[in-house]
C-alpha cells in the first residue's frame, strides 16, 4: 500500500504510521489554517489533535524572558534558564572561538542541560564536544539523517543515490522508518 496523502480525512493512527516532510506538514496545516511554525514535533502534535478532534490546538504563548541580557555577556556569565541560540550569543562565541562556531545540536543540548555554568565552561564543553569521536544522537525528527547513517554503515560500496530509493521505499510503507536489510529488495 502507498503513503497515504495528508488530508483532514486521515485519521490520527495513521498518520502516526507514516512519514511526511515537514514541508508536508506545514502544507497541510496552511490549507487547514492551523499554525505553521514550530519543529517538526510541534507540527505534527498539531495535526495528531486536529485529526482527533477537528480542532486548532490551543498552545500557550508562554514567553520565558531571557535570563541573561545580551549586551552584558561575559566569559564568567551564567547561561541561564531557558538557553536560547540566539545571534548575540552566535558573535559571542564566535568572538571567543573563531569563525567556526557552530550551534550544533550536542553543543545545544549541554547549553540547555547547564543553566549554572559559564560562558567560559561553555567553550571548554564546545571543544570537548568537538573532539569527541562519539557519534550525536539523532533526533526523531531527523529520521532520514538516521536512516542513512544507518544505511552506510551496513552496505559498504553502495552509494548515496542507492541510500535514498530504499529511504523512499521505506517512507512509503506503514510502520517505523528505520533502516533494514530487507530495504535493499528495492535496489
């Protein structure tokens, strides 16, 4: 069976079966007048209640003010509560580590984790993080990122091209998204 198309008369369950890119999903909340910003998570929360209940989710627009004033950063200020990767912060440390600098998402998660440290432990973590020959975790968002990885480190030889007609397969099929063997019948 293919990939069902993302319509108000999908319902919820299988929704959840299948993989949609965001831009997919952000397609289907403008036609639905649903919100469109937000993660890829946010965005299929959203559709998950609008599909169970024909209803826009009500999310509160909770803002967390910043815990640290953006002109006042130092090596010895603390990063706060509520971290958020913003352009000051990018030209702090970008200033502090070099041209560079990337907000990557291992050295987001120890920003988020460490609202008691310092700046100055945060460029340490940002080296440590860099060296580091262990691989990030993926996120779930980021299914075909995984999948690939996944891909490669099964089928040597096979070339990226091969990798994407069984990522297609497999996001055309009913259930999880995750690389197997099997997948390769495609090629």
């Amino acid at each position: 069976m293919n990939r069902p198309l993302l319509t108000k008369d999908l319902n919820p369950e299988e929704f959840n079966d299948y993989y949609f890119l965001k831009e997919e999903l952000k397609d289907f909340c403008r036609c639905e007048g649903l919100k469109v910003s937000g993660s890829k998570g946010e965005l299929e929360k959203r559709i998950v209640y609008y599909l169970s209940t024909g209803e826009e989710l009500k999310e509160s627009n909770i803002n967390h003010p910043s815990t640290q004033i953006s002109s006042e950063i130092s090596l010895d200020s603390k990063l706060g509560e509520n971290f958020k990767c913003s352009e000051d912060k990018r030209m702090f440390f970008e200033n502090e580590i070099g041209r560079t600098f990337r907000f990557k998402v291992k050295f987001q998660k120890w920003l988020k984790a460490n609202p008691e440290k310092t700046y100055r432990d945060a460029i340490d973590a940002y080296y440590e993080i860099q060296n580091s020959k262990e691989k990030t975790q993926i996120d779930k968002q980021f299914q075909y990122n995984q999948y690939i990885r996944d891909f490669f480190e099964d089928n040597d030889g096979k070339s990226l091209d091969d990798a994407i007609k069984c990522w297609k397969y497999k996001k055309s099929l009913k259930g999880h998204n995750k690389y197997e063997k099997s997948d390769l019948e495609i090629l």
